[in-house]
C-alpha cells in the first residue's frame, strides 16, 4: 500500500505459534487502509518466514540490541502512515472494528495516544485473566495526568507527536506472556 492511513508495528521473538493469527485477523478488520510492518528482535524459530510471507515489512533487529522503545522506535521509523497502531505478535483484535476503533480517538488533535483493554484468552492463567481484568476494566475510560498509564500490547499513537517524542530506548517495560484479546 503506497500511502496507509495507518501503520500496524508488531512486536516480535518466537511468535511463530501467534503471528499468522494475529496477522490473519488484521485481515479482516473492517478498515483497511493500513501496513503491517514487523520488527523482530533475533528470532530463532519460523517468526520472520511468516512475517516475509504475510506483513508488508520486516524488519530485524539484533537480540542484543532489543528494547521496547529500541524496537518501537524502527517500525514507526520505517512506517508510512499517519497513525501507528501498536501490537504485541500474541494479541488478537477481538472483534472485526478493533483497528478503526482503536484509531478514532487519535482523530481529535487533543489526543497523543489510545491503549486498548485486553482481556484473557482461554490459555490465559488465572491470575493473568483477573490482572488484565483488574488493569483494563470492563467499562472505557478517559485517563489524564497524573493518574494515566498505557500499554503497548494493544495501543495507537499519532506519528506527529512520536516525531517530536519518540520511545525511550533505555526505558525498562513488561508486557505480556500469555495470548490476550484486544478490545
């Protein structure tokens, strides 16, 4: 796609169990006018074949070299579109609207960035389950400083602003091990 509304940045280190599906439901989301570009981060199994045959980029980067920033920071470099959409590679859109929605609020000027809820999948633990249910909630909320997170398993920024404030790449994060659900 020459000029994509939107670039999806996928997170990659042996996801070859979760990539085809995620990339496979990316397919049938409802708006279509988006890249996929993965960054992979020295996997050792079937991750980047998949991506080679099923993104629109891949783009390696060296296992030494991985942070979350570090790895954000190429894809959206190398992306194309006005809003980047940011996924981990064993996520899921739960539903066929997950990317318009997940997008729809970067459309009002006074918004930098979205993070989608995640809930567990039937793998899940637990205590993985009742986390994201204790961190995302059931219902949508509008978070402001001082009291906001995000997270990037499942998240949407604009490229203007990341231009002016990309990731630090020494910062320290988590995210997720398990197959979550992106709401």
């Amino acid at each position: 796609m020459s000029n994509p509304e939107i670039s999806v940045v996928i997170r990659t280190f042996n996801e070859e169990k979760f990539l085809p599906d995620l990339l496979d439901a990316l397919k049938r989301q409802s708006f279509q006018n988006f890249e996929t570009i993965v960054v992979d981060s020295g996997s050792m199994d079937r991750t980047r074949e998949i991506a080679i045959q099923k993104a629109d980029k891949l783009l390696p980067i060296e296992s030494h070299d991985f942070t979350f920033g570090h790895s954000l920071n190429v894809g959206i470099q190398a992306s194309s579109g006005r809003y980047i959409a940011i996924v981990s590679a064993h996520t899921l859109p739960f539903h066929e609207h997950w990317l318009g929605k997940l997008i729809e609020p970067l459309q009002d000027d006074s918004t930098a960035m979205v993070y989608g809820r995640q809930i567990g999948a039937k793998s899940s633990k637990f205590s993985e389950a009742q986390d994201m249910r204790r961190t995302f909630g059931p219902k949508r909320a509008v978070l402001r400083p001082p009291k906001f997170f995000a997270n990037n398993a499942n998240s949407s920024i604009r490229k203007d602003l990341w231009l002016k404030h990309p990731f630090d790449e020494g910062l320290l994060g988590l995210d997720g091990a398990s197959i979550s659900g992106c709401i």
